[in-house]
C-alpha cells in the first residue's frame, strides 16, 4: 500500500486529473493577468490602477492553484504541472484587457464547471463542496465585477 493509498478515500483518477487540469488553469490565468499588469505599468502607459488591478488579479488566480494543490495533497493525489503557455504578447486599451479578463474568467468558470461535474459523477461530496465554496460563488464575483468594467 503506497502512502496515498492510506488517506485516499472516494478520489477518482478522473477527479485528481481535472484538478491538476484546473490547476494549470490558473496558473495560466495568473500569468496573463501578470502580462496585463506588467504591460500597463510600462512607462508609456503608466496606467498605475489598471495595473494594480490586473497585479491582484494574478496573486488571487495564483492563490487559487495553490488551494487546488493543497486539496490535491490533502486528498491523496499527486499535483502534476504542465507547461504554462505563454500569455498573447498585445497592446491593450483598458477596455480591450478588461473584455479579454471577461473571457478568461468565463474560461476559467466553464473548467470549474466541468470539475464540479466530474466530482458529482463520482459521487465526491467533499471536493463538490470545494469547489462551490472556494471558487464558484467567487467566480460569479469575478464575472460581474469585469462586466461592470467593461460597461462602464
């Protein structure tokens, strides 16, 4: 018996493998928020609130793959990284990074999405329970508050 074998309980292959999925998600959604970040705080765009908007945006998607490793350990799995593709190299206006921040997080909820089925299908409570509590009532935030941006 392997040392997961004893604390996994009720944890699909399929479940770890969306997880490690829904991890390279984020990270790839950090990374673009990074890009955003760095672009509008470029000296000939210096647009200071955009950037420090689209800077938390990257911590907070980077915080959420590290929620998703954390429960990934604590469920018996094994977190296995891919590589992370590299944001589109753009110049944005505003409103034209906020429309694409509108997609990735639409993007990113269709995944979570699509998590929370895989762990019904398997009949994992637990991991259900996760995800609505750490990240969908989160994403709908997310979703509107980019919304609200892009209208305004």
């Amino acid at each position: 018996m392997s040392s997961t074998d004893v604390i996994r309980q009720n944890y699909h292959q399929e479940s770890e493998d969306g997880v490690n999925k829904q991890i390279s998600m984020e990270l790839y959604a950090s990374y673009v928020y990074m890009a955003m970040a760095y672009y509008f705080d470029r000296y000939d765009v210096a647009l200071e609130h955009i950037s420090k908007f689209f800077k938390d945006c990257s911590d907070e998607e980077r915080e959420h793959a590290q929620k998703l490793m954390k429960f990934q350990n604590e469920r018996g799995g094994t977190i296995s990284l891919s590589d992370i593709k590299a944001p589109p190299a753009k110049k944005w206006t505003p409103l034209e990074a906020m429309q694409d921040a509108l997609q990735l997080e639409k993007t990113v909820n269709d995944s979570l999405l699509n998590l929370h089925k895989i762990a019904s299908k398997h009949e994992d409570a637990q991991m259900c329970d996760f995800i609505e509590n750490e990240f969908l009532t989160e994403q709908v935030q997310a979703i509107k508050k980019l919304g609200d941006h892009v209208t305004n």
